[in-house]
C-alpha cells in the first residue's frame, strides 16, 4: 500500500510471474537515502527516468535538491504539465526526430500527450501530482552562461561567513578544493597539494586573507601571487621555495583567464549560497539544476569542485539529523570519482560519502559505465540500483562494488538478475532491507524529452517563468509576507537580486505616510541611528546607482527587536556568566519564528531609548503580527521558552591549574589557555627547582675546591717523605762500608713515614672522587626533577572539565523588547529611488559600543 511519507519507485517485478499475479508497488523509505544511492545502467536502460523518478518523490515530499546536469537530461525535470495537453508537448518536440519518423511535429505532440497521460493513469498518477510538481520552485542555472540563470563563481573567492579559528580545518578543505579547481580551470592537471608549489602558494595566500576576514578577488589574487604579503613559506623565504620568474609565470596564467573575453560570465549571477538554492525566497522548496553540458572539461571539473566545496561547507553547519535534509544528485559522474586519478572534484566526493549521513544529506550518484567509479569509495552507499549493462566487464566491475557494499549480497543470484533486465527493470539492493527487489520504474511525471541543448535553455527558463505567474498565492498562514531584496525599487514590481544580508528582507511597502503608525498599547518603541553615512549606503549598490544621487528622504520600516541579558549562576568552580542576546525581526513567517535566524548587534540600551527619529522622515505601515498586543506577548514568551530550551553553553574549568572560562572561548581556546598557563607553572617550578639544585652543587664546588687542595698538599708531603727515605737509605748502605757502625731503625721509621702520608693522600683522592660523583648525580638529580615537573604540568593541561550551564527564567532580563524602526535613506539617480539601510549590520563587522 502507497503512503504519503515514502517514495513510490515503480512496481516489483518477476522474471517468470505467476499467471494471474498483480505486481505492488514499490516504496522506498526517504531515509535510507540519507546513506546515498548509487544508479547505474547504460544508455537505454532508464537510468535518467528512473533518476528524475526519485527527484520527483523527493519534490512531491519537499524535500530541496541541488541537481548537477552535464548531459542536460536533468532540466526535463522542468517539463511538467498539469493539463497534459499536445500544446504544452509541441516545443519540446525534437522536429528532426518528427522528420525521420514522416509526421508532423504536431501530430507527434498528440502521441506523445496521450501516451503520458495512458502511463501515468496505469500508475495511478494524475493531475494532483501534476499540479504538486507545479508547486516546486525549480531553477536552472547555467555557470558561464547567461542562458539560464548565471553563477557568480568567483564569489568564492570572498571571505567565509565562519569563525576562522572555529571552522579552521572545514575552511582548510574548502581553500584546497577551490585553489585545485582553480588550477585545473588554467590548465595545471593532477595537481598534488603537498607537493604543487603554486598550490601551496596559492592555499597560504586564502588561508591568510580568510583568517584575517578578508575576501580576495581574482585581480588581487594575481597581485599577491607575484608579491606574496608573508615573507616565508615553512623554513624557506618566499623567492627561495618559489622563485619570482616562476611566480610571473603562474600570475599570467590566472591573468589569461582574467582576461578572456568568457570571464565575465563567470562574475555575473547569483553566488553559490547554498540556503538560497534550497530554499526560495518565496518558501517554497527549491530544486536547483546546474546545466555544465556547454562547458569544456577544465570548467566543468572547475564548477562542480566549488559548488560539491559549498555544499559540504553548508553541510557541516547543520545540526545533526536521521531524516532527509535535502538532497544531491549527480548525473553522469563518470570521471569525477576514478578508481586511480585524483581530480580535483574526488576529494570532497569522498569526504561527503563518508560524513554527509550525520548531517541528513543524501546523494544520488548515476553512471552508465561502471569501470570509470571507484566501488570502494562507494562502499559506503546504502542503495544500489542496477539497470541493464552494456559488456560482461560492467557486470563483474559492478558486482565486486556490490559485495563491498554488502556483504550479504548473494552474488550469483544478483548476476542472474542483472543478466536478464529489460528497459525500465532494475535490481534494488537496500541495506536497510534484506535481500534484491526486482522492479519496473513508474511514469514519470516530466516528459523525457531528451537532453536539452544550451539554445533551448531560455525557452525552459520562460516556461517556468509562466508556471510562476500562474501559481497560486500563498495564504498567510504559510508566509506571512514576502521576502524581498534588502536593496530594491520603489517601483510596483520588485527587482531581483541576492540578498547582502539575509536580516535585511524587509517586507515591500507601497504605502507610506509622514504619520508614525501607531503601535498597540504597552509595546515600546525604538529608533535605531542612522550610523551609516549616504556614501557609505550607496557603496552597498554597487553599479547598481548610475549618474548623479540624491537624497530623496528617509523611509523607517518596523521590525521586532528583542535584547535580553541571560545570567548564569556559578556551578562547579566556574564563575557565574553573563551574555547578551539581541534579536532584529522584520517579517514573521509562519506562528512561530526560528529565532536562531535573527542574530543583530548588540546594542546601547540607553542609546537606543534616548535616539529620536529623524524630522520629515515617512513611515512604512506595521504588518498584520505588529498591530496587537496579544502578538507581542506570544512572541515575547515564545523568545523567552526559546532561551531557555536553547540557551545552554559550555563552559571549561580546570582545577588542577585552577583556571576557568566560559561560552566565550571555545574548548580549544581554552586549551590553549591551560597550555600557556601550565607553561608558565613549568618555568616559575623550574627556576625554584634551579635555585634549589644551585645551592646545593655552589656547597659541593666548594667541597671539591678543597679536597683538591688537601690532595695537591698530601701529594707535595708524599714527595717530601720519599726524598727524605731516599737520603737515609743511601746514608745507611754508605755505612757498611765504612768503620762507623749505623743502626737501621732510621730507615725504617722513613719508610713508616711515606706510607702513612701515601695513605693519607690515597683516603683524600677517593674523598675527591666521591665530590665528582656526588656533582654528577647532583645534575642527573636535577634533569629527573625538571623532566618530572615538566610532565606533570604538561598532564595538568588535558584535565579539562567540561560543565553545561542553563538558563533559567529568573536570570533572563529583558532590556530592550518592542517595535524598533529602522531608517532607510531614499536614493534617486536617473528618475528611479532606491531604498538602502542607513544603519549598520553584523555584515559591517561593527559593534555600536
């Protein structure tokens, strides 16, 4: 039985049905995509119909996808008709094929129109799904061209909107990606990252613009190529490791394609923000189909490594799920996952294979040749399907795949299976299911019309253009008010554009007035300054103001500003807490606002009370949600419920170097905090340690100065008894050869003499020896002790205690809560007023105190 939470696929199917048996459907659990899916087939097969199939459930299920075409098959994903009439099958009717077939284009239309709307009634699929596809905000865009919907690659140049020491090593990824495409996109093939030199050149010079938050363009790319801003790479200088001839070389390189006349399509558009390809500024969900089949090999290999760079850093920012976040599919992805080279585009590939479950981010990789993938880099997908193959070398290469990715896979029964498909049959292997489901696809609700060539590009994107002004209006209970520009015309039809700050979407206004409307009773209200001078403001449009400026008034929009002071108490040796929250919310979408998203300044309570509004300014009526008190209540308990539910941090304290810090510094800020602290425990033990030591050898030096006196004295009396021995003995054998008689006790009281101060020096040697030893060990002595205070402080910095604090209603105070109004200067150039905030941003990395 279908139902509404799962993906209806197709039908399972036999090889050898029993007569009179009814096939079921086929349901796939969203979910499991979440552990990828991997679709292969040759050309023929469905492998494209069964692809746009899964897209279309995800659609039907709203779920966003980012979609890479470089067939252009993908874009038929646009060609959807609730009414299903010839008219609408007629241009997307290929005349050359009507031609070979001898009918009229028209003719061919009715065919195909009846076919559909055969197929799709036999899977009992109609207009009601019909009319939900309608419902989708489908986008193609086409990086390089103005033929959809350009992309600005080289937005990606401009400094991340992450903390670089927080997201240092995500950011570390992204610049190898980006600086790899770069270098392919000129031409330098299998660069390798460790060993490149223009590489690491080029990665240290982002790596050092990003961390100092700044942003780079191309031309300032090819200036710091030439002359770096660091001095040294590693233990090398700058013109040693890369010498400055080599350098020119590489900055005209990038200066060609600076200079191309193509490069300009390569600045145009819209940026790769990834919450925006989700998700339209009108809520719907969003499907984004990049279209690269125009491109050559060097570009494509360039886009896709930036735009698989975004995703994964979007990626990484989201909170950790089990359900489907969204969706990436890829077509045709033969040579962007080789099982031998390494171009640019594999890494991240592998990296989100392994890491983008966590996140809810599922990928649907397709492929009609099996030799060009590397299986053991898809082990980790969860879901195979498997169409008809075109060589028996397919089906080996794709069976060693299959067994890695599980390992209960019975493989001559899959090879019996895959042996036999027919078009439109597949194998599932599931891993969250046991066994093979054999299955014939459903009708697709798009018409496969074939890939679409890069000329008829602008004829989908008036199409869906038309499906657009078509579409019913959302009620207020889905959106309260549309999102706009934060800069836009005054004129009845908004202009597009991207958005320099997603806080700014304030909501269009056609009627203003010099009355201040009036707010309900007991809701405060404030003015934020206007801080911004008009240059600085219209610095912010760019290109966008041609010709002489001016002032044509100031305009104040209303939104909800919220500031609260949140207080936590001392717990477990880390100090009480304080941290400030301010909230600025100039829509409200839905009942219940995601708070998360309206981070502001933080600001001078008294500044902002005491601010006056600016004379002769006009005032932008208040929306529905801001004319009762009732609102504002809800709202303001709602904010303070969100606080508490979301409002815990982590602090860090240390006893054993009784140190303590809290939200304000990440675990590895703290660490190296303990670090720098236990270093300088280290030094201050040492120098007692050294002093201590240093006492004790000046005592043993002394010692040793003085035995070795005592030995250089019993050494010159030894000398002196032997001399003395010697005159007596020659005197007493000189007597026996005279008449006098000589007795022999002289001789022998000599002798008793020499030994009694040989011994004596022999006692004040070894004395001496032992001071040696004892000012050797006394060092040995020393290097233990410093060794053993060195570890020990050196342990002391990994005895982190991580404590979570939580607020309570008692310590939130509310400082600032009502209708704040904020100016916006009226800027006419050439008979047309644009508005632009004339106050300041988190964007402007500017804080009011």
């Amino acid at each position: 039985m279908r139902t509404p939470d799962q993906f209806y696929l197709g039908k399972t199917a036999s090889q050898n049905p029993p007569s009179g048996s009814s096939a079921v459907p086929l349901l796939y659990d969203p979910a499991d995509l979440t552990t990828h899916a991997i679709i292969v087939g040759m050309t023929g097969s469905g492998k494209t119909g069964l692809l746009i199939t899964l897209l279309e459930e995800a659609a039907l299920k709203g779920i966003p996808a980012i979609i890479i075409d470089p067939k252009g098959d993908l874009t038929n994903l646009c060609l959807h008709f609730p009414n299903l009439l010839p008219s609408d099958f007629q241009p997307w009717i290929d005349p050359e094929a009507a031609r070979r077939l001898g009918k009229p284009v028209d003719v061919i239309a009715a065919e195909v129109s009846a076919r559909w709307k055969t197929g799709l009634a036999e899977d009992k699929l109609g207009f009601q799904e019909l009319q939900a596809l309608a419902d989708v905000d489908y986008h193609v865009y086409t990086p390089g061209s103005s033929a959809g919907e350009p992309i600005n690659l080289l937005a990606s140049f401009e400094k991340p909107g992450k903390d670089w020491n927080t997201h240092r090593e995500a950011l570390r990824e992204q610049i190898a990606s980006l600086v790899t495409a770069l270098l392919g996109l000129v031409g330098l093939q299998n660069i390798d990252p460790l060993r490149s030199r223009e590489h690491i050149l080029l990665a240290n010079i982002f790596e050092r613009a990003w961390s100092q938050n700044h942003s780079l363009d191309l031309t300032e790319l090819i200036m710091q190529v030439q002359s770096p801003p660091f001095d040294r790479l590693g233990a090398f200088v700058v013109d040693s490791f890369f010498p400055e001839k080599n350098r020119r070389d590489l900055a005209v390189l990038l200066n060609n394609f600076l200079v191309s006349p193509t490069f300009q399509s390569w600045m145009e558009g819209a940026h790769l923000d990834i919450p925006q390809l989700l998700v339209g500024q009108d809520g719907r969900v969003r499907h984004s189909i990049f279209y690269i089949a125009h491109l050559n090999d060097n570009e494509r290999m360039f886009f896709v490594t930036l735009l698989l760079a975004a995703v994964e850093g979007w990626m990484r920012t989201q909170r950790g799920t089990g359900s489907l976040r969204a969706i990436l599919a890829f077509d045709e992805i033969s040579g962007y996952l080789p099982p031998i080279a390494n171009p640019p585009a594999r890494p991240v590939l592998m990296r989100m294979l392994k890491q983008a479950r966590a996140f809810g981010l599922g990928l649907i990789l397709a492929t009609q040749n099996p030799v060009d993938l590397d299986y053991k880099a898809l082990s980790n997908a969860g879901t195979w399907m498997i169409g008809r193959l075109q060589t028996e070398k397919d089906r080996e290469r794709l069976l060693d795949g299959l067994q890695s990715a599980s390992s209960t896979i019975d493989l001559p029964d899959a090879n019996r299976l895959i042996s036999a498909l027919r078009q439109r049959m597949f194998v599932l292997s599931n891993a969250h299911k046991p066994g093979l489901q054999l299955f014939q696809t459903r009708w697709t609700l798009n018409f496969l019309a074939g890939p679409l060539t890069r000329a008829q590009i602008p004829e989908l994107k008036n199409l869906l253009s038309s499906s657009l002004d078509t579409q019913p209006i959302f009620v207020a209970s889905l959106r309260t008010e549309a999102a706009t520009p934060a800069v836009r015309s005054t004129s009845i039809k908004n202009t597009e554009g991207k958005n320099a700050n997603p806080i700014l979407n304030i909501p269009a206004v056609e009627t203003t007035s010099h009355t201040r409307p009036a707010v309900p009773t007991g809701i405060a209200e404030y003015f934020l300054p206007d801080d911004l001078g008009i240059s600085q403001a219209s610095a912010r449009l760019g290109k966008a103001l041609r010709g002489p400026v001016e002032l044509a008034g100031v305009l104040y929009k209303p939104a909800l500003l919220i500031q609260a002071e949140v207080r936590y108490p001392e717990k477990r040796g880390v100090p009480s807490h304080t941290r400030r929250v301010t909230l600025l919310m100039p829509e409200l979408i839905g009942s219940r606002p995601d708070w998360e998203d309206y981070p502001w300044l933080d600001l001078d309570s008294q500044r902002v009370d005491n601010n006056l509004p600016i004379p002769q300014a006009r005032y932008a009526p208040l929306p529905g949600w801001m004319r009762t008190a009732a609102n504002f209540n809800n709202l303001q308990k709602d904010f303070i419920d969100w606080l508490i539910r979301t409002g815990e941090i982590k602090a860090w304290s240390n006893p054993t170097l009784k140190l303590s810090a809290g939200s304000d510094m990440t675990e590895a800020g703290f660490f190296e905090l303990c670090s720098e602290a236990a270093r300088q425990a280290y030094k201050t033990e040492q120098v007692k340690i050294e002093r201590g030591y240093s006492t004790r050898k000046e005592t043993l030096l002394r010692r040793l100065e003085k035995q070795k006196l005592a030995v250089d004295l019993l050494e010159e009396k030894v000398g002196k008894r032997k001399q003395e021995q010697f005159g007596v003995g020659a005197e007493f054998v000189a007597g026996l050869f005279s008449k006098r008689k000589r007795s022999i006790s002289a001789p022998l009281s000599r002798s008793r003499m020499v030994q009694e101060a040989q011994g004596q020096l022999d006692r004040a040697k070894q004395e001496f020896a032992s001071l040696k030893d004892q000012l050797k060990a006394l060092d040995v002595q020393l290097k233990q002790d410093l060794d053993a205070a060195k570890l020990r402080w050196g342990e002391s910095v990994n005895d982190i205690v991580e404590t979570v604090l939580t607020p309570t209603r008692k310590g939130i105070y509310l400082e600032l809560f009502g209708v704040a109004w904020l100016p916006h200067y009226l800027l006419k150039s050439e008979g047309q007023i644009q508005e632009i905030p004339a106050f300041r941003s988190p964007k402007d990395d500017y804080q009011v105190r």
